[in-house]
C-alpha cells in the first residue's frame, strides 16, 4: 500500500501520461482511419491499391517493430521530435489500419438501397459516404470501434519500452525509490483494469443496443 | 470490390473519368514523393552505403538472426499450444451449468484481458524477483502470451460453441448423451471448424505479441536487431538490420493470414461448415 502512496504523484502523472497518449493517438487514428476506409472504397483504383498496401502492411507488423522504427529510427534519418510525438505517430500509423478495417466493415452494413437511392439522386462518391453512408455505418461502427480503441489503450504500454513517459514505467520510478516492483506492476494492472472494463461494459451494452443485422 | 460497396459511385462519365484519373495520378505522385523523401534521407544519412550492409555476408550476424528467429518461433509455438489449452478450459468453465465455475471463468478471462500484455511480462520479469522468485525472460513471454491470448481465445471458443445450431446439442442429449460427450463429440468439433479463421488471425496476434518479448531482453528478433544495429564494429547498421527483421516478421505474419483466409474460403464452400458472422479481428491490434 505505501508503494503507491508513496509514489502516488508519480503514478497519477504516469497514467496521465498515458491517457494524453491514448486520446491524441485516438483521435489521430481515427481520422486517418476514416480517411483509409474512404480511399480503399473510392473510384479510383490508385486510392484502393494504396489503402489496401498501408492496411495490409500494418496490420501484419508487431506494434513494437513499428514504435522501434519510430523510437530509434525516425532521429536519425529525418529530424528530432520529443518521445512523445514519436510514440503519438507510430500508434496512430498502427491503429488508424484496425480502424479502417471497422469503418469499411460497417459500410458495408448500410443496406445498398441507401447508396442506390443516393445515387439516383445524383449525388457525388464524397457526397454519398459523407451525407447517407457513413452517418449509418456509425451504428454498426462503434462497438467494434470501441474494441480497438481499448486495445490502443492497451498498447500506449508498448511505448513504455522506449522510454516514454507512461505507467508502463512505473517500476522503475519505484525501483529506483527501493520499493517492490511487484507490488507496484499489480497497482499499474489495478490502475489498467479500472480504465479497461468501464470501456469494455460500454462497448457491450453498445454492441446490444445497436447490434446489426448482417 | 464487394456488391455494397460497388454502388457508391456511378459508372464513371466522361468528366469523372477524367477527375478519376487526375486523382489516381495525384495519389501516385503523392506516394512515390513520400516514397522518395524517404529513401533520399536514407541515402544522406548514410543508411544505404556498402558499409552498413556487409554486416549481412558475416556468417556470425546470419547466425545471430536465425537465432533470433527460432526464439520467436519458440515463443510463438509454445505461447500457441498453452493459448489454445488455456482457452479451452477457461471457455468450458464459462458455458459451466454451475454458477460459481462460471463466474470464476469469466472473471478471470476479463482480468487477463483487461490487462495490457506488456504489463503481464513485466510482472513475472521484474516483479516476481522481489518476492524472491526469478523467471526466465522466457517463461516470462510464454506465461504472458499463453494468459492474455488463452482469455480472448476463450471468447472465440465461447462464441463457436454457442453457434453451433441448438438442434446438434439437443440431438445429442436426446440420443442419452450427458454435457461432458455432447461438448466433446458434438459441440467442440463443430466449434472448432467454424471458428477457424478467428484461431489462426488471434495466432498471427500471438506471433506480433511475441516481439513484446524485445522489452523484457528475450533474445527474439528484435532484440537481435538492436543488439546488432548499435554493434560499432558492425557500423551501427540500426535501420538496415531493422529493415530486414520487418521484412521477416511482415513475411511470417502475412503467411499465417493468409493461411486463415484460405480456411475461411474453404470452409465458406463447405456446406458443413457453420458460417459464423465476420469474426473480425476487432480485439487485437
């Protein structure tokens, strides 16, 4: 118990830091997830070739060869950026490819008759997912969507391994102080726990709630 | 392209035609400057000279590698058969008759998926030896792989054993059988086939989780990679050697894939076959 109230404002800024990694890599990912899914169904067959390469790429490489090329690599070859931004790239680049996934799998849960019936009203590819496609796909989006954003929560750890500013860290902090590590990794899963089943409730009453049909 | 999807956008007229091309070309030019950019920047850095590439005729560096490589594999084999053990009897225990043994299961299979794996290794490798028991950077791998990808395993296993039409289980109980030969010889096969494509796709995640091993020291690829790439001797060869061990983990992993999607194809023209609706890959990443 004192290990963590010892250290408790080491702890809280550690999970903070994970936290303002989780939701900037969230955000991130989920607009270039979007982005991802727009092109891998778009007219042009550039866009689709490109979008299908990044997907299947990423989704086949570990996350920690991915944060490894941008922890140790990316200084070297291009230009500085703080660990943190590093760390922000790499797990938006690997998660935006689950993303996209989710996006196109929900856009093809919209029935056709919407996308047929947008057409005949003459709307545009852009107009059409935008306006009629994806306000729908939303529904059958989101607890999937859900799942992969958990596991991004799960994985800001990975970063933990190249020196990141985050929970995943936390034994050292302790070590260093002469505390337990053991006890003070099973207060970081306590604190991961308290994070990931309010999430993992949510995203099953959501799959209930809003379950399609496919 | 799939049906759906085919009925966003018209048969292309004249003017889209040509809007189509002008973005076709754009996207083109767009990847090969990113493309560019990147290997203009290796090329000045140096990372494309002889130098940091003969590390590759060094018999000793080939050798480092393979090792690496079997380690992996070791991990990934040994994770693999425990997951799949572990998932099997945690799935049981949740489709139990008896509240307390399903209760315990499911508690146990949120807990371990709820923690992130990363934290898992290292509490057996560096939490553990404080209360005076050492692990071997090894059983550490394998004991985190086998808990967190034997809970997510007996979701998938939970899930085909509830797919399977209830008509098999009560043929079975008809026919005098009890809960221990309906699961064995009617439920679980048909279970097992079914969900398939979701086994290998939570195998390839295994074989990505295995690398997590690089954080706690284990000698698996990666870690060869960096112990090779910051070698002095060697030129510091960091981005070529990491390149090449990508190259062998994005090869490993799309053969596993691919494996799972020729068994989906299979079993889709299998009229024996349950289909299971789109077991996603949605709890991985």
């Amino acid at each position: 118990m004192d290990v963590l109230l010892g250290n408790l404002g080491e702890f809280l800024t550690r999970f903070g830091g994970t936290l303002g990694l989780f939701v900037v890599s969230a955000i991130a990912s989920l607009i270039l997830g979007v982005v991802l899914a727009a092109m891998r169904v778009s007219p042009v067959p550039a866009m689709r070739a490109t979008g299908t390469a990044y997907v299947t790429l990423l989704r086949n490489t570990p996350l920690t060869l991915v944060l490894f090329f941008f922890a140790l690599g990316f200084t070297k070859i291009f230009f500085y950026l703080p660990f943190f931004l590093l760390a922000v790239i790499g797990l938006s680049l690997y998660t935006a490819a689950f993303v996209c996934e989710v996006v196109r799998g929900g856009i093809s849960t919209v029935p056709e008759g919407q996308a047929e019936a947008a057409r005949a009203l003459g709307l545009g590819f852009t107009q059409i997912l935008g306006l009629v496609v994806l306000p729908q796909a939303v529904r059958s989006v989101m607890p999937p969507l859900t799942s992969v954003q958990i596991a991004l929560l799960k994985n800001t750890t990975v970063a933990a391994g190249f020196s990141v500013f985050e929970a995943g860290g936390f034994y050292r902090a302790v070590n260093e102080r002469g505390g337990s590590t053991l006890v003070a990794l099973l207060w970081v899963a306590l604190g991961f726990i308290v994070l990931v089943i309010p999430l993992t409730v949510l995203q099953r009453r959501l799959e209930k709630r809003w379950s399609v049909a496919r | 392209m799939s049906a759906p999807t085919a009925v966003l956008f018209d048969v292309p007229g004249p003017r889209a035609r040509a809007r189509n091309t002008l973005a076709g070309v754009a996207t083109l030019a767009v990847v090969a400057a990113l493309l560019a950019v990147i290997v203009w920047r290796l090329g000045a850095t140096g990372q494309l000279d002889a130098r940091v590439w003969e590390w590759i005729t060094y018999e000793n560096v080939q050798l480092a590698l393979l090792d690496g490589l079997v380690n992996t594999l070791w991990a990934f084999a040994s994770g693999a058969v425990l997951a799949l053990l572990l998932g099997a009897v945690l799935a049981l225990g949740r489709l139990s008759d008896h509240r307390a043994l399903r209760s315990l299961a499911s508690g146990i299979v949120e807990l371990f998926r709820a923690v992130p794996l990363v934290v898992l290794m290292f509490l057996f490798y560096y939490g553990l030896p404080s209360a005076g028991v050492t692990v071997s950077t090894y059983a550490a791998v394998v004991l985190g792989l086998m808990l967190y990808n034997g809970a997510v395993l007996a979701e998938v296993f939970r899930a085909g054993v509830l797919a399977v039409p209830r008509g098999q289980s009560e043929a079975a109980y008809a026919l005098g059988m009890r809960k221990s030969g309906v699961m064995r010889f009617v439920l679980l096969p048909q279970a097992v086939r079914s969900m398939m494509p979701a086994i290998i796709s939570q195998l390839v995640v295994l074989l990505k989780d295995s690398a997590l091993g690089f954080l706690i020291t284990y000698p698996e690829l990666l870690f060869q990679a960096q112990f090779l790439g910051s070698n002095a001797t060697l030129g510091s060869p960091l981005i070529p050697v990491a390149l090449v061990v990508a190259v062998i983990y994005i090869a490993l992993c799309l053969l596993l894939s691919a494996l799972a999607t020729w068994i989906e194809q299979r079993s889709r023209r299998n009229p024996a076959v349950i289909a299971v609706a789109a077991a996603g890959r949605p709890d991985d990443a």
